[in-house]
C-alpha cells in the first residue's frame, strides 16, 4: 500500500536517525540515504542485493548532479552519463573513480561480503564528497562501522521504504530534468565539486604542507636558529617569526635577505577571504619591529592556504584583488616583481601596467579591422580591472589569430609582460601560429616580432630562458603537467573535436597536473587560448587553473562549459552574420542530398532556415552548444554514406552543380571548373572509396581528388597543393583541415557522414567561409570572378545542428533580381517583415565581394555609407542581443522604429534601388568595366615596375620571380599586404619563408617596403 506523504516523510527520517553514514544526505535527496542504507545493512547478509543498492547509488547521485549543474544527462546509460559530468568538469579523478567502482566493480578476488563492505564504504565517500561540494563544510567526516544490532535495525527501516521505492524513483526520474542556470551559477557549483574532492587535512599537517609546497616552489625553509642565514639561498621561509605587540606570524618570506611576504596557515574551511584580511593586518607591522630587514612596509606579498587551497594578493596591486593560486610563486618571480617596482612608481605591476600604458598607445591599430579593434580594447579593459578570464567569440574569417598577435604584442610591448603562453588543439594550428607571431611587423619601427620577443614552440626540453612567447599544445602541456609522456600517436594532429565525434564515449578521464618544475604555476603571466575544444574547460580545465596568468580565449563557437570557465565574462561577440555583413566572411547556402532505399539518384533540396524570430540570443545559444551528446551516447561509430549509395550520392552532387554556381557555367549549361571542395568522410578507409568513386563520376585523374588527413606523412605538401593549384580541385578528408588562411579558396562542402556536435559543425563550416581576393581565387579557380558564398551539401542531415539565419538558394542571376525587387517593393511600402529585412541584408552582402570601387563609391553617393555599413544595419535591427535593451525600454514600438529607421535608405531612394537590382540584372557589362579599369592599373603598374627595377636592381631570375608576382597583386588588389605571401602564388615557393630566403632576411623587409612604396 503506497503511504501517505507525511508517513512516507516520516519514515525517510526514522531511516536517516537509524543510518550514521548516510543519515546526513537526507536534506538533499532521501532516495540517496535509502539505496546508501540499503547497501550498507544488506552488506553482511545479502551482498549480491547490496551491490545493487551501491549500483542505485551511484545512478541517483549522478541523475542529481546532472539537474544541478544544469549538464544534459542521456536516461538508463550510467557510463555516458559519468563521462559528460566527467567532461564538463564536475568529477576529480578520485570521485570519477568511486562512481566506476559503484558501476563496474565484479568483485574481483574478494567475496561478496568483502566487495559490498567496501562499495558501502565507496558511497559513503560519495556522499561526503557531495554534501562538501553542497555546503563548503569542511570537517573532517569518518566512516562509521556499525554493530550488528544497528544493521538490524537499519535492515528493518530499509524494507519499511522498499515498497515505494519504484514509485520515488519514477518520481525522481521526473524530478532530475536540468536546471536552468546562469553559466556563473554552474561554474561555482563545478568547482564547489572540485575543491570537495580532496579531503580535508588535520589541522597539525597543515604548515608542513605549506612548507613542502614553498620548497617545492624552490624556497629555503629556515630551521630553528637559522633565522640570520636569510642569504643562504635566494629565497628563504623564516617560521612563526615574533612581530610587534606579541603577534606572531606563521611564516615571512625573504628575498635577496629583505623580508617581502607573509604566509599565514589556517584551518581547512576557513574563510580564506577573511583570513587574507587578518594576513593584510599582520603584513602592516611596523617595518623597525623586525630584526631583517623589509623591503617595503607593508609587506605586498602576501599567502594564506589551509594546506589545499591557496590565495595570493600583491598589495602593489592597483584596487588589490586576492586569487586563489595552485602554488607558491618563485623567489626569481617576486624578485623580478621587485625590480619591476622599483623601476617604475606610478605602475608598479603587469595590471597596473596595464591600466596606465595601454590606453594611450593606439599604434598599429590602423592594421586592425572594426571588429579586431573592439575585442582588442574589451580584452585589455577586462585585464586592466583585474578580471583574471575573458573570452572573446569572433566567427571565423574575422581576424581571431590576428587579434592574438596584436593581443600578445602590445602585453609585451606596453604592459613588459615577462611571457606570453599561446595555447590550442592542433599541431598544425601551432605551426601556423608560430609563424605567424614571427612574421608580426610591429608597427613601432617595422621589425619583426621575433626579433624582439623570442617565440618558441613548448617540447619536452621546457622553456627556453629567452623565450617571451611560447606557442603549445594541449597534448604537450597536459603531459607535461601530469608527468606521463608525450603522445607520440600522432593525436596532436587530429582536433579534440574530431576526437569527441569518434567515440561514443570519449575518455572521460579528469586531467590531474602535479607541480612541474620545467613549467612552474608562475612560468606566464598571460595565458592565451585559441579556439580549443571543450574538453580543455572542462575535463582538462586543470590545465589552464595551473597558471597564475589571466586566462583570454578566443573561439569562433563558444559552448556552455567555456562559458562556464570563464564565468559568463563574454567581453566581445562578433557573429558571423556581422562577419558576412562586413565583408570578412561569405554567407552560406545549404542543401540536403536525400538518398532513397530503392538507390535512386539523389536530388539536392534547400534546407530550411530557423528564421529571425525563432532565433534565441546569442548567449543562449551559445550555452545550447554543449556538445553533451547525449543522444548519441552509446550508439557506436558515426554513421555515414555506406559504399552502395556512394556513387548515386556523388553524381548527385555532380549535376547539381551548375544549378549550385550558375554564374560559373558556360554555353550549354556545363560547369567550367568544379570549385574547390572539401568531402567529409568518416575514416581512412571510407575515404579512400570516396575518391575512387569521384574520380570515377567526375571522369579525372588522380590529381583531381585526393585525401588529406593530419596523420598522413605528406598531410602539409597535400594541403599547399591544394591551396595553390588548378588541378586539384576535391579534397576528402575526415578532419577539419583548415588554419588561419589556409583554406579561403573553398567555395563548396559536402558531408558524408554524421556531424555529431554543433560545434564541430560550425567549425566545418567556417573551413569554407573566409573570404580570398579576386586575383588569389582566380589563381587557383579559373573562369570565377569573385567568392560569394559556401555551398554545403548535406547528406546526412548536420545541418539540423545549425540552421542558418536565411537559407539563400536563388542569390544570382535573374531570380536573385526578382527576389531582391520584391524585397525592395515591400520596404517602400512599409511591410517587409523582420525575417524579410534579414533576408535583404544576406541578398544584398552577397553583392560585397565582388563589387567594384566605382559601384561602391556610388552606393555611397546615394546613401552616405557603404554597402557593408547598410548591410549590417539592417541585420543589427532584427539581432534579438541587440534589440533587447530596447524592447526593455521602449517595447514594442521602439523596435520596429529601430527596423524602419535601417530600412528608409532603401525604402525611399528609387536611385539606389534601380542601381542594386542593376548589380543582379547586368554582370557582364560589370566584369567589362572592371577589367578595363585592372587592364589601365596593370599598365600603370608595369611601369612604375620598370623603374623600379632599373633603379634597385639587378635582381637574380628567382628574385624578379618574386618582385613581378607582388606587382601583379598591387594591379589586382591596388595594395600589398605581407600577409599576401602565404597565398597563392608565393605559397608555391614557400611563402614568406621563401621570400626571406630569395632576398635575406633583413633585406628582404627593406625590399619589400621599398617596392610597395615605389608601386602604390
């Protein structure tokens, strides 16, 4: 008979009054005090019933953690359920490891009674641990061995309950959806668990482990009647020294001989907060009450710790903030501190620094788009108020790499940052990065950036003494820290996120780092982090809590765990339909191929768009792309297209082609040239057919497809081919393949198989949507005149992932006019919708890249701002982010006022109207004016080349090679960017390395300056 809720209610307390284990759970779930107690009195006489209850558990705990945390929990499937909470941070290794044991422990060698003893013993420390994370209580709890008579009794209360257990856990089950919670929420919840793990330490070892962790750092602890040897090492720990007035500190740091810190110890759970306060007031003794001598009064230097934690604040601080730190600094560091003090009053510190230089410098930012400066400034802002996280979400195409560089520069330059550690997934990506920073020309006199600042790539070997930069993996850095070996696999190669789409239940395993003396917590004092997977803020997010350096991410696809770490602090958003708006990014158009169980060949359908009004805010989503794979979770490798439909799959997309490019089409209707297109397949061996069965369909060569994959020995050579020739023209791989620049001449995607995650969907995506110059693409795709969108073609529904904001299948040509037209009709009768205004915006940012500068400075003319700025005011005025303030304050009516007020340059201007549909109705004539204005440049061009030969030569047949290449990108594109010389065609000869060899490093700067001069 089902009881009554207040007899249910107290039953529940009769069983946590009877059960010294599990009592003290009841607040925060009884059914964890009945399957604990279950466990615990079946122990003895029933084993094989007390396994069951340990297995019940840990089910219901993790069932409880998944609501609390707000983390997505697949139902019935504990492993995958473990390795999501496992994944978004909330499991230390040891707590990961008590949940198996409750799911997976057999036995082993021990009798059952022995098993169910210890799984009792396992749940109890579950249950401690949970009660800790919950209530930041910190006593020391001890597992209690009952008496027989007690089992008996608790036996009894059990089985009072037993009968309503199916209906509770129904109940529960119910219950345990996700909370809703603010990302900060979830953080402080996540390392609430973290802190819980470990276990409190008795009071007496409290200062010995603070002292082993001080000698670990590489401080001298003195011993008793040692205290006037403070020159024995550079740094010394002078212990419960005497102060003024009878006080006593635990312990004083000294450097170079002269007292600078203090340490005080204190109980595990002690408020540290409160207790820093206390440590201040000791640090402000009179400086003549101690027998050393002080080097500044107070003292700036000061730690508290209970042993596990410990907080750090420097008083020279500007508005001083404690951190928790996961180390004591080094002497060498507080004494460069010191040094730095000294030499500078007014800003005595990097933060200080910060907040006094940085501001007034603004060199270089002429290099800087819109978008680069704004992050640039948000990010500096966010460090100069002590924030220690801050990400920055730019799409891709947008800069992000750039805005690093720029980011790590001015650290360096301005605010004297010792070092600078750059972190991200890929070995590729690391390469490319380093590149980059040493090709930097800072613009306080030109020079390259290594030159100044050292860069080094992180290997086993630790940091080089000279190294102001230091470019790393997450592999490496992870191995370095938790003390294994590198992985020599090969898995550097292959993205986190590629890793996570393989498995169904990727290792899960919680990263645990121990102090490295190769790479000590103080090593940087700014961390760095370049679009890198989940994982490294959740499972892995020890990594980055190591150093004591702020934390800047940049990632074109935030997630909920990313935003969780860096605690909701979003200091810039720069979307993709923003990027797409400016210009720095094409627009896609997505297609579904649909594949029949009869094999008939397959027909490309648009895909549908998820509307403005549907789309929730950024933010929103951002926390959406949690990649939890619930629904995933257990079902094996990721399907694709099996060998029978492969071929009709790729005929498919071989006739749809000059329907997805008409513009590209010559007489009869045949495509010219296939554009660049990159295949995602699933494995090696899926992809090797899918390249038989596109050279067999398209009837081409060997070159004409080929795979790339990061693993393959020639993977590099592979990709400049790619990036550099005609003939090869599809690229199947079964990775993201693209770097910072390297991919700008794919116009086309096709997938093959399934896309697991949101993120990783993007991050396809984004291989395809940077956008390359005329004259660059034309290199590589004859016959194209300018890149104006990505064409995905899905066949295995990814696009559900992500459905575009406008999904534009009809943007050239006359259908785009007649589209365009009606849009145009009905904003000047005042009745375009706001789903309609985006769609205007998308048709008319297709017309950006391949504008011409005489169209462009008449849309000008007519409007008073150019087609991007027009574009991205149409947009920003149906951007739900944007437009909530304003719903806020004037309702309704404020945001339609907003729409109208973006909308009236084309609502009421026939001239810009017939001018913009013009731009659809007419190409040719646009391509003839065109030409002839590059033929009239190039002439001119050629001349000034002339002279400048005749008067800087001579010049060897490799180096005119060279010059005559940069002078036909100065007539293309009217200038020349050093970024130009890692495209096509200097890509060929090496790019800028290449360039450098030709001419000498430093000639070659000089050069190149000369020559740019001398064409402009």
């Amino acid at each position: 008979m089902t009881l009554e809720p207040s007899a249910l209610e107290s039953r529940f307390t009769d069983l946590a009054l009877a059960s010294a284990n599990f009592g003290f759970l009841l607040p925060y779930e009884p059914l964890l005090v009945l399957h604990g107690a279950s466990c615990e009195a079946r122990a003895a006489t029933a084993p094989a019933d007390a396994v069951a209850a340990a297995r019940q558990f840990g089910e219901v705990l993790a069932a409880e953690l998944g609501h609390r945390t707000g983390v997505r929990l697949p139902a019935g499937d504990q492993p995958a359920r473990l390795d999501l909470l496992s994944r978004a941070g909330v499991f230390a290794p040891r707590v990961l490891d008590a949940f198996n044991d409750l799911h997976r422990f057999d036995g082993g060698t021990c009798e059952g009674r022995e098993a169910a003893a210890y799984l009792v013993e396992r749940c109890f420390t579950l249950g401690a641990w949970f009660f800790r994370a919950l209530t930041g209580d910190a006593e020391p709890m001890t597992f209690v061995h009952a008496a027989a008579s007690d089992l008996s009794v608790l036996a009894q209360r059990v089985a009072a309950l037993e009968e309503d257990l199916p209906r509770l856990r129904r109940e529960f089950d119910l219950r345990v959806s996700p909370a809703s919670l603010a990302v900060a929420e979830r953080e402080q919840l996540i390392v609430s668990a973290r802190d819980a793990a470990y276990e409190p330490l008795q009071e007496s070892d409290i200062a010995a482990e603070v002292q082993r962790r001080l000698a670990k750092a590489g401080w001298d602890v003195l011993g008793a009647g040692e205290e006037t040897q403070l020159n024995r090492s550079l740094g010394c720990v002078v212990v419960e020294p005497c102060l003024a007035g009878g006080l006593r500190a635990d312990m004083l740091l000294t450097v170079g001989g002269q007292v600078v810190g203090i340490v005080e110890c204190k109980r595990d759970g002690t408020d540290l907060t409160d207790a820093m306060e206390q440590a201040g007031a000791l640090a402000e003794a009179p400086a003549g009450s101690l027998p050393w001598p002080v080097w500044r009064s107070p003292l700036p230097y000061r730690y508290v710790s209970d042993g596990r934690r410990l907080l750090f604040c420097d008083a020279n601080d500007p508005d001083p903030h404690a951190r928790l730190v996961s180390g004591f600094h080094q002497p060498r560091t507080l004494a460069r501190w010191q040094r730095e003090a000294e030499a500078d009053d007014a800003a005595p510190t990097y933060r200080a620094r910060q907040a006094a230089y940085l501001p007034r410098q603004d060199e270089g930012f002429d290099q800087l788009r819109i978008a680069q400066h704004r992050a640039l400034r948000a990010i500096e802002q966010a460090l100069a108020a002590g924030q220690r996280r801050a990400l920055v979400h730019m799409a891709t195409g947008s800069g992000r790499s750039f805005t690093g560089v720029f980011t790590a520069y001015r650290q360096l330059r301005y605010a004297r940052a010792s070092r600078v550690l750059f972190v991200a997934d890929l070995k590729l990506a690391v390469q490319q990065l380093i590149a980059q920073l040493r090709q930097f020309s800072m613009p306080d006199g030109g020079r390259r950036l290594d030159d100044v600042y050292h860069v080094q790539e992180l290997t086993a070997d630790g940091l080089a003494p000279s190294a102001s930069v230091t470019v790393a993996t997450v592999q490496r850095l992870s191995a370095m820290l938790a003390g294994t070996p590198a992985p020599e696999d090969g898995s550097d190669r292959v993205s986190a996120y590629e890793t996570a789409e393989r498995q169904a239940h990727p290792d899960a395993t919680p990263l645990e780092v121990t102090y490295c003396e190769a790479l000590p917590p103080d090593a940087f004092d700014l961390v760095i982090v370049y679009d890198c997977h989940r994982a490294l803020y959740g499972q892995r997010r020890a990594l980055l809590e190591y150093f004591d350096a702020p934390v800047v991410g940049f990632s074109a696809s935030p997630t909920a765990t990313a935003l969780g770490f860096f605690k909701g602090n979003l200091v810039d958003s720069y979307s993709y339909e923003q990027a797409v708006a400016d210009g720095v990014a094409v627009d896609c158009s997505v297609y579904e191929i649909r594949v029949t169980d009869d094999r008939q060949p397959a027909i490309a359908t648009p895909v549908d768009a998820v509307g403005v009004e549907a789309r929730s805010s950024r933010r929103a989503r951002y926390e959406d792309l949690d990649e939890e794979l619930a629904s995933t979770g257990g079902q094996g490798p990721a399907r694709a297209i099996p060998s029978e439909h492969l071929a009709a799959v790729v005929r498919a997309f071989r006739d749809a082609l000059p329907t997805l490019f008409p513009d590209r089409t010559q007489q009869g209707g045949a495509l010219g040239v296939v554009p660049k297109t990159v295949v995602l397949a699933q494995d090696g061996p899926h992809a090797d057919e899918v390249v038989e069965r596109i050279r067999d369909v398209f009837g081409a060569g060997d070159v004409f497809c080929r795979r790339i994959t990061h693993r393959d020995a020639h993977a590099v050579h592979l990709l400049r081919e790619f990036r550099t020739t005609p003939q090869f023209r599809i690229a199947v791989v079964t990775d993201l393949i693209s770097g910072f620049s390297d991919m700008r001449a794919i116009e086309c995607l096709l997938i093959l198989r399934e896309v697991r995650s949101a993120a990783y969907y993007e991050q396809l995506l984004a291989m395809g949507t940077q956008t390359i110059a005329s004259a660059e693409l034309r290199a590589v795709t004859p016959g194209a005149v300018a890149k104006t969108q990505l064409v995905v073609v899905d066949a295995v529904g990814a696009s559900l992932h992500l459905q575009p904001l406008v999904n534009l299948t009809d943007a050239s040509g006359q259908a785009g006019q007649a589209a365009v037209e009606r849009l145009l009709s009905r904003a000047a009768d005042g009745l375009v919708t706001p789903q309609e205004t985006a769609e205007l915006a998308i048709r008319l940012a297709r017309l950006i890249p391949a504008l011409s500068d005489a169209d462009g400075a008449e849309i000008r003319k007519l409007t008073g701002q150019p087609l991007q700025e027009l574009v991205t005011r149409l947009l920003d005025s149906v951007d739900s982010d944007r437009l909530s303030p304003l719903r806020r304050a004037g309702g309704k009516r404020a945001v339609e006022d907003e729409r109208r007020v973006a909308l009236f340059p084309l609502a009421k201007n026939p001239e810009l109207q017939e001018k913009l549909l013009g731009l659809y109705d007419r190409p040719a004539p646009l391509r003839v004016t065109a030409s002839e204005r590059r033929r009239r440049e190039a002439e001119t061009v050629r001349g000034r080349l002339a002279e400048f030969i005749e008067r800087a030569g001579p010049f060897s047949s490799a180096q005119l090679w060279w010059i005559e290449k940069i002078a036909d990108v100065v007539a293309a594109e009217t200038r020349f960017a050093p970024a130009y010389l890692d495209g096509v065609p200097f890509s060929a000869r090496g790019g800028t390395d290449g360039f450098l060899d030709a001419f000498g490093p430093d000639a070659a700067i000089d050069l190149l300056d000369e020559l740019r001069r001398a064409l402009a």
